[in-house]
C-alpha cells in the first residue's frame, strides 16, 4: 500500500511547486494516478493551500470516494 498526494495547482506555479513536492516525497500526484494505483492506495496526503483550490478539491472528494485515509502535510 502506498499514499498519493494532491495540492493546489490552478497556475503553473503551484503545479511546479506541486510537482517539485512530488518529486522530493516521493508520493505520486493523484491526479495523474490510474484507478488501480487509486485501489492499492492507503490514503491521500494534501499539501498546503489544497482548500484553495477546486481540482484539489475535487481530489479530496475522490479519495473519500475511494475510502482512503486522508491526512495533511
């Protein structure tokens, strides 16, 4: 089981930064995870500012969907 990641990324800045946080945690970004990555997923970690942002929003919506653990960064 592994944990994905979603943040805010609604300008190419925070989709970089996003990106960036990514690459250093070592965490997938959810939004580019397939459904069975999402299966096999034991909870979603958000970085800071994600309430600010209406894709990452929509993500959150989608782990809970999921049943995955949900916790902040």
């Amino acid at each position: 089981m592994h944990y994905v990641l979603t943040g805010p990324r609604s300008t190419t800045a925070q989709t970089l930064d996003l990106a960036e946080l990514s690459g250093l945690t070592g965490l997938p970004l959810l939004h580019t995870a397939d459904e069975m990555d999402l299966l096999d997923a034991a909870g979603l970690y958000r970085a800071p500012g994600w309430d600010s942002c209406p894709l990452a929003l929509a993500d959150v919506d989608e782990a809970d969907a999921y049943g995955l653990l949900i916790k902040d960064l």
